[in-house]
C-alpha cells in the first residue's frame, strides 16, 4: 500500500512540479527576466512568485520528507523487539506508545506531506515529530531505568537532528523545531534517572550543536535551492526563444521570399510526405505565366515582380487548407490538390486561371494595358508514382497549353504504364479551354 501510494506521489509531485515551471516560464509579467539575474530573495518576491515557488519546491522535496517518515515508522516498529530484548518490562509501553501512538503520529504526517500544504502546516509537521520522537523516547527511556534512560533520550535527538535535514521547511520552522527538541531533552533530563548528570550534559550539547549546524545547512540550502529555481527557469526561456528562432529560421528557409509561398524544396519536401502517407487522388498542377519575359522587359522588374506576387496570391486563395502552392522557378508555379478527382482537379485549375485573367496589375490607379494570363498542365497521380514524375507529366502538359494557345488548362494523358485506360483521341482537346 505505502510503496503504490509513493508511486502516486511521485506522479502527482512531478505533475505539480512541471506545471510550476510552466507558469514561472510563461508568466513574464508576474516573474520578469531581471528577477532571474538579480541577487533576490524569495521573502522578497510577491505573492504570486512565492506560491509558484513554495509549489515547485513542494513537489522538488516532499519526497524526501515522505521517504523519512515511511523509514521512521518501519524502524520504530522494528525497535519494539529491540525494546523487549534490552528489558522485557518494556513490552507492554513500547507497542502502546512506539507500536500505536508514535506510528499512528508519524502515519498521519506521512499522509498530510502526500498533498501540497501551506507553510504553517509543513512547518508544524516537524515541530510534532520533534515532540513526538524526544517525547517517546523520554517516556521509554524512563521506564527503563537508569540504563536505559540517556540512550534512549540521546537517541531521540539524534533521530530529530536527521529530520532537520530531509524536511523541507522554511528556517524559521526548522529553528523552532530545534528548539523545542532541546528545551524537552533538557526538561527529560531535569526529572528522569540520569546515572552522570555532567556526561549527559555533555551528549546533549553535542547533539545540540548537531541539530543547529544542520538548521544552519537548512538555511543555506533554501537560498541555494532558490537560484536553483531562478536559474531552471532562465534556462527553460533560453531554450523556447532558441527554438523560435530556429522556428522561425525554418520557416524562412522553407518560403519564397518574393511570394509567401512554399519554395520548390520545401514544396518537394511535402509533397513526398503526402505521397509517402498514402494519400490518395493526389493532383498536380503546374501554371506559367503567359509572356511572362515581354512584361518584364515592358514595363520593368517592378512591375513583374507584383505581378508574381498577386499571381501567387490568386492561386491561395483559390485552394483549401489541405492544398499546396509553391514557387518552382521564375513565373513558374506547382499546386498540389490533395484528395481531388480529375473532375475537381480541372475545376480548380480553371478557377485559378480565370481569377489570374481577371487581375490587373501595376500602380494604382494605372494598371497595365494587358491582361495577365497561365497556363497550367493538370497530371493526376496513379498508383505509386513518384511525385517528380506526375509532376514531369504536368511539366509536359504545360507546354502542350503553351503550345497550342496558352491561357488554357491541360491535362496530362495517363502513364502507358497506369492502372486506367488511355484518354480516348481528342478528350485532351475537349479539355483544353480556349
């Protein structure tokens, strides 16, 4: 049962402790990046910093608080035998107090430290294992005798003093908690049988001394812990803003400047992944514009070059999300239409051609004195053709368009060696329009 409700606590801690630095990361406003470099103090943070924090410290730490308690409840049970073999008298107070009172005590912190809890509750939990433990051991130690007495209570501040170092509680906690443990060992030692009253003294400044060097510890682990957190987060916003870049680098690398749109390797890229996906009725087109180079040299690069772009862009908006449009070179452009049949194929591809012929290009207020015209080959993929050929065959389409009018849509014959027959003669001409 312990060891499957630890597992739950693991899982709920590193869930806890993953959601803290998600917000510490995000939240730039409630946890600015000059906190992270400047010499802070967490008292000194707001509110809202300190309760991602004390969360993230929480699901950091519990753990261990747990891990020592579990340990202390096992070897506490286990000291019963030991209890009855040093002084069979012991039996009967050492499974009321060590066997039911103490287990039942240190079970409950156990369950309490499962959950995140305020300061004031973590702090508490070890204030009462403090009394617990010197307590218990005082009451046994007395009932030993004098033999038994300072061990007993020796041994109780030392359990006390390694509590110190696994509960993970603010310092003013853990010196409350020590002072607590030494005012009853001295209280312990003022009424109980001491055999040498200077020698237990003695032990007990030593153990003493022990608890305040580790309270010390505490101290400096919380600080260290803090710019733990600080620097965590800082290196987690370094990481995000380093794949942005690279991001947005990509995104870069993968678009026609000019355009917007996919350039040919990113385009060559994509398509070969819907192909290898399995994607079925796959179309390409490939447009050109008609008399692209007369443009140019007419009415300068200024000119051409808006009139690829809104040719770039009439093509977009003419496709649906699923669909591709790239730059292939110069006037050139390739349209992948995925899950399209011929029918919608040539639809499409007429739809852009006749947007394209409506456009005007040039200032405004002084277009051009001529209309802007493509011509596009339509090729349409079978079985497990490879891109770069269905794509050759739309290539080849293309200059058919370009050869027998221009501003016309053509589709590619299917391969010799494809599933479907060969167009019949003449339905190349029936789908090229004029």
């Amino acid at each position: 049962m312990l060891t499957l409700e630890r597992t739950d606590h693991r899982t709920r801690s590193q869930r806890v402790y993953n959601e803290a630095l998600k917000v510490a990361m995000s939240d730039r406003v409630m946890l600015p990046d000059h906190l992270l470099t400047s010499d802070s103090r967490i008292q000194d943070m707001p509110r809202g910093i300190r309760a991602v924090y004390d969360s993230y410290y929480w699901a950091a730490h519990s753990l261990k608080a747990r891990a020592w308690l579990q340990a202390v409840i096992v070897f506490n049970i286990m000291l019963i035998g030991f209890d009855a073999f040093l002084d069979p008298s012991l039996i009967l107070p050492s499974l009321v107090i060590r066997g039911a009172i103490v287990t039942a005590i240190l079970l409950a912190l156990w369950i309490l430290w499962g959950r995140e809890r305020g300061h004031a509750i973590q702090g508490a939990s070890l204030i009462v294992v403090s009394a617990t433990i010197v307590t218990e051991a005082g009451i046994l130690g007395f009932a030993g005798g004098e033999p038994l007495f300072e061990r007993y209570l020796n041994g109780g501040l030392f359990t006390v003093a390694t509590a110190i170092l696994f509960f993970p509680i603010a310092f003013v906690w853990t010196m409350a908690a020590v002072t607590l443990a030494m005012v009853l060992y001295v209280v312990m030692l003022a009424i109980g049988p001491v055999t040498e009253p200077l020698i237990a003294v003695f032990t007990g400044c030593f153990y003493c001394s022990a608890m305040v060097t580790f309270a010390s510890t505490r101290k400096a682990a919380l600080r260290s812990h803090w710019k733990s957190f600080k620097s965590k987060v800082r290196e987690l916003r370094d990481q995000e803003t380093l794949e942005q870049l690279n991001s947005e680098l990509r995104l870069a690398a993968s678009l026609d400047p000019l355009t917007g749109a996919l350039n040919r390797r990113a385009a060559q890229e994509e398509t070969t992944r819907i192909c290898e996906n399995g994607a079925e009725d796959v179309a390409f087109l490939m447009l050109d514009i008609d008399d692209f180079k007369s443009l140019n040299d007419r009415y300068g690069h200024a000119t051409g070059d808006d009139c690829i772009r809104q040719v770039a862009q009439c093509i977009a908006e003419n496709l649906r999300s699923c669909d591709l449009v790239s730059r292939y070179g110069g006037e050139e452009f390739c349209v992948v239409l995925n899950g399209a049949t011929k029918d919608c194929a040539f639809a499409v591809a007429e739809r852009i051609r006749e947007s394209i012929e409506r456009l005007r290009i040039g200032e405004p207020g002084r277009p051009i004195d001529r209309t802007v015209t493509v011509s596009i080959g339509l090729a349409l993929r079978h079985g497990d053709e490879i891109p770069e050929k269905t794509i050759g065959r739309a290539d080849e389409a293309l200059y058919t368009a370009k050869r027998t009018g221009k501003n016309r849509t053509v589709i590619a014959p299917v391969p010799s060696d494809g599933t479907n027959p060969s167009p019949r003669p003449g339905e190349q001409h029936r789908r090229a329009v004029a």
